[in-house]
C-alpha cells in the first residue's frame, strides 16, 4: 500500500506541475518594462516605412533610366536615319550626272556599257540603304512627289498627266528625299 501511496503522491505531484505549467502562461507586462518593446516597434515601423519610400524611389529610378535609355536609342536611330538621309541626298547628283552621261551619244560602246554598270551598282547599293525611286512618267501629278516645272497643253493625254521626267524624285525608306521635277500635260 506504501506503494500506492507513493505512486499516488507522485502522480499528484506531476499532475499539479503540468497544471502549474500550463497556468504559467505568459502575461503582456503593464510595467515600465513593456515601455522598450513598444518602442522597437515604433522603431521596425518606421524602418519598414523607410524601406518601402527608399524601394519606390529604386523603381522609379530604374522607370527613369529604362525611359532615358529608350529615348536615346530612339533619338540616336533617328541621328543615323537623318544622315543616312542626308548622305544620300550629296549622292543623288552624282546619279543624275551618270543618267545623263548614259543619254548622251558619242561614247565608245564600251564606255557607255562601264558607264552603265557604275550607274547600276551605285543605285543597287542606295536601294538597299533605303533609297525608292518615284516612278513619274505617265502618272498623275502629286504636288507632294512631284515639281511641274512647265505645263504643255495638250488633248492627247488627260490633263495632270505627268509628260516628261527632268529629274527622278525619291523617297527614303517612305519619306520624300526629293521631289521629281516634271512637265505636266494641261488643258488645251
């Protein structure tokens, strides 16, 4: 019975100890004590305010260089486009000195075949910088491709008919380079 005794003893002790350990629950401190923990949190507040202004300042950034670094790409396509365009324009003259060579009679066959094959390659080569030809002869009179340079009446052709071709006119990648300079056919 001794035993009973003791072993009843002791489970009563155990079971007053997990009863005491579970009542020993921790309590929110009113005292003086519980002043720092309001304070850290005042503090990881304000840090986390912090760190939200300081990442939306790092996004708008990186908003503001994406931006900076499109508008220069696109500012530096339209400088090479620009003297692309330029560059050709200087060009066009020596294509028209080779057109009018290619018209004049008196040459050597050969010479004029040379002559020819320079003209080809140099327009071959500004085609694939951008360079269209407007084709004029024929066409009705667009003040925006075309330069009258002189009417002639006429009741054979309609009138705004473009009669004779002085000068090629031609555009850049879709932009008019230079106006074709023509003869355009009037009423009689």
């Amino acid at each position: 019975m001794e035993e009973v005794k003791e072993a009843s003893a002791s489970g009563s002790s155990e079971a007053s100890e997990s009863t005491a350990g579970e009542a020993k629950t921790p309590e929110i401190d009113s005292t003086p004590e519980a002043a720092p923990d309001a304070a850290l949190l005042a503090e990881r507040n304000q840090l986390a305010a912090e760190k939200a202004e300081v990442y939306d300042r790092l996004l708008r950034r990186q908003a503001e260089f994406d931006n900076y670094r499109k508008r220069a790409e696109r500012e530096r396509g339209e400088f090479w486009e620009k003297a692309t365009m330029e560059t050709i324009r200087a060009i066009l003259p020596v294509l028209d000195d080779f057109e009018r060579a290619l018209k004049v009679e008196g040459a050597g066959a050969e010479y004029a075949r040379g002559m020819e094959l320079i003209s080809q390659r140099l327009l071959e080569t500004l085609t694939k910088m951008g360079l269209e030809p407007i084709a004029s002869m024929g066409a009705k009179f667009d003040p925006n491709l075309h330069q009258a340079l002189d009417t002639q009446p006429t009741a054979e052709q309609e009138e705004d008919t473009i009669l004779q071709e002085y000068q090629k006119g031609y555009n850049y990648k879709g932009k008019l380079l230079r106006a074709a300079m023509v003869k355009v056919a009037a009423k009689p």
